[in-house]
C-alpha cells in the first residue's frame, strides 16, 4: 500500500520513522504548500519524494493520503482527493465542523467508494459512544485542559486577554457546543470534532476548553449519558515533543489508521 502524506510536522515525521512497523506500506510522497515546506527537508531525509501540489502527489499514485497539515489542507485536498478515487484518513478533523464540506466529502465517498477516515485521536471511547448512541444517548461532554503553552498564538485566546504566563489556577477559555468552540481552536481540538462526528452531532456536544499551569499532561474528560447508563473517560496524554498543541497521542492515532486501512481484521467498531 502506497501512502500520500499532505504536511510535514510530526505526524509526518512520525510515519516515516515507523514505516517498518506498519507491514507492507510503502511513503508515496509528501504534499507541502511551497519549497519552504517543512516536509521538503524530511522528504530529502528519508529519500521520497517532495511535492507542492495536488496533481503531483495524485501522480506518484497512493492508494490512500493521509492529512496532517490543518483544517485548510482538508478544506483544499480532501474533496479532489476523494473525487480522484483516493482515500483519505483526515487528522485535522474539525474541518468537518463546517456541514456543507462534511456533506460533500460524505457524497463523493459513497461515489467514488473511496473511504473518508477520521481516526480517534488524542481521545478513545468512541466505540462505546457509537454503541451508547444506538440505543439513545441524552449528553455528551468533553473538556479539553491542556497547560497554557498550548493555547499559544491562538487568534482567540489572544482576543480574550488572558496572561497565559501568568496564570496561578485552571481557566476556562470556552464553555459552549462543539459547534462553536471547535473553530477557534483550529489545532487543538480536533479530539472534541470527532467526538461529535461519532455521537450526537457539533450542536448537542459540549465542549469546555481549559488553560491549567498545574498540568504536565494533555488531560481530557468526557462524559456519555445515555440509556446504557453512563461513561465516564479519562486521558492523560503525553505533549507530543515538538507540539505541545498535539497529544503523541494522536500522532500514534495516525499510524494506527493506516495499519487499519491494510488490514483485513478489525477489533472494535
């Protein structure tokens, strides 16, 4: 299997150094958008090609891509993509937010038979929430809290006037539905987008997203109550190294769909 990678940061990084690891996978490409691109370094590194548009990487031939770059990249690749046969495993997952791409991307998928996969990421649970969910499920909740380096050069945070060096307790950044919350935070909590892809949709998901100088961790909670009963999760996650914005978490969410997408046998649902 052929695998495209549109981005060059972590993830990007990541699969390349684990590809012994994912059976018989094989790095197409890499799509960044200009020569500038931090995958063009990497690319040469690890002696694969290095691309700066679409048609290139479609012309290497993957049997799927793999999105890691950002909510624009989804915005921009995944619909060509999928129209060209291709399937794509979307990481930046609160690109979805937005129901009219969502919409689209769901059509030429069934189309084209070419499988749109957004995986879990930093979280899990979400077998249990879809199992929740098919008997009936009345609240979802999830709170992001990460330590305030996190929330860094984030148009939002930087609107709402808040020293992040110098807070002394948890603040909360956002308390409203995924709906809302889910675009002002463009690389941070794509985990609260999935979860909302899986239940109960962006407006009956809650989403609290919290600034704590006392967290070493990448902590998330969430809630599911339902007619089942109720769940209740806990993530303490790892930063990745050269992210905190990202739990390693999800970087290894990555390398996990891509064994899935070979794979004939499949745990969980």
């Amino acid at each position: 299997m052929r695998i495209g990678i549109i981005g060059g940061g972590v993830i990007a990084r990541l699969v390349l150094e684990h590809r012994a690891g994912l059976g018989d996978v094989e790095v197409a490409g890499i799509l960044g958008r200009s020569e500038a691109s931090r995958g063009n370094p990497l690319a040469a590194i690890f002696g694969i090609p290095f691309v700066t548009s679409l048609g290139a990487l479609i012309a290497l031939k993957p049997d799927a891509v793999i999105e890691a770059a950002s909510h624009d990249a989804v915005r921009q690749h995944a619909a060509p993509l999928l129209e060209a046969g291709i399937p794509v495993i979307v990481l930046s997952g609160g690109a979805l937010c937005d129901d009219a791409l969502r919409a689209k991307l769901a059509r030429l998928a069934a189309d084209k038979r070419a499988l749109l996969y957004v995986p879990s990421g930093g979280i899990g649970g979400l077998d249990a929430l879809k199992a929740a969910c098919a008997a009936g499920v009345d609240e979802v909740e999830i709170a992001v809290t990460k330590p305030p380096a996190a929330w860094r050069e984030i148009p939002y945070v930087e609107r709402l006037g808040i020293d992040l060096d110098g807070l002394a307790c948890a603040t909360t950044l956002f308390d409203g539905t995924a709906r809302d919350g889910v675009p002002h935070f463009p690389a941070n909590v794509n985990i609260a987008a999935v979860l909302s892809l899986a239940g109960v949709g962006f407006d009956r998901t809650r989403l609290k997203v919290v600034a704590d100088p006392a967290l070493e961790f990448n902590t998330h909670y969430i809630t599911i109550r339902g007619r089942t009963g109720t769940i209740s999760l806990k993530f303490e996650s790892v930063p990745a190294p050269d992210n905190p914005k990202t739990a390693l978490l999800a970087c290894y969410s990555a390398l996990a769909a891509i064994k899935a997408l070979g794979s004939p046998v499949r745990y969980g649902t």
